[in-house]
C-alpha cells in the first residue's frame, strides 16, 4: 500500500468495500437462516459474522455518506 491516490480513487475503494461487505454480509445470514433448524451451532457462528460485516458496512456507509440515518431494520426500532 505504497501507492499514493487520490480522493477519487479512494472513495471508489471504499465504495468496493462497502458493496463487499453488504454481500458479505447477506450471504452470512442467509447461511445462518439456512443453518438454523440443522446446526444450532453454525447458525450462531453464521448470525456473529454477518453482525460483524453489518458493523463494517455502517462505518464505510458513514464514511461515504456522513449523516444518512442508518437503514431501519426489520422489527428493530431506534430510540433516541
């Protein structure tokens, strides 16, 4: 990571990230959902690493459109 970029390029690395991340992170529920009635245990692991890629997708999100509220959630309501 010598390279020097600029800010052009380097939203476009943020945005490939953020769109990886948000895959990454349907694919892990899916998995969890799928996993749920056959392996407890799996679905568990699958549901921690799709809330990590959830957490990583909020900061790169924030990061390329600061102050956006955040998606609502299915079932989840924010109180401030």
């Amino acid at each position: 990571m010598t390279d020097v970029v600029d800010a052009d390029e380097l939203l476009r690395r943020i945005r490939r990230a953020r769109d990886c991340a948000a895959e990454q992170e349907r694919a892990w529920w899916e998995r969890a959902g799928s996993l749920a009635a056959t392996d407890p245990d799996g679905a568990r692991e699958a549901s921690a690493r799709a809330r990590a890629y959830e957490a990583v997708l909020r900061v790169l999100e924030e990061i390329v459109d600061p102050g956006r509220a955040p998606a609502v959630e299915s079932g989840v309501k924010q109180v401030t």
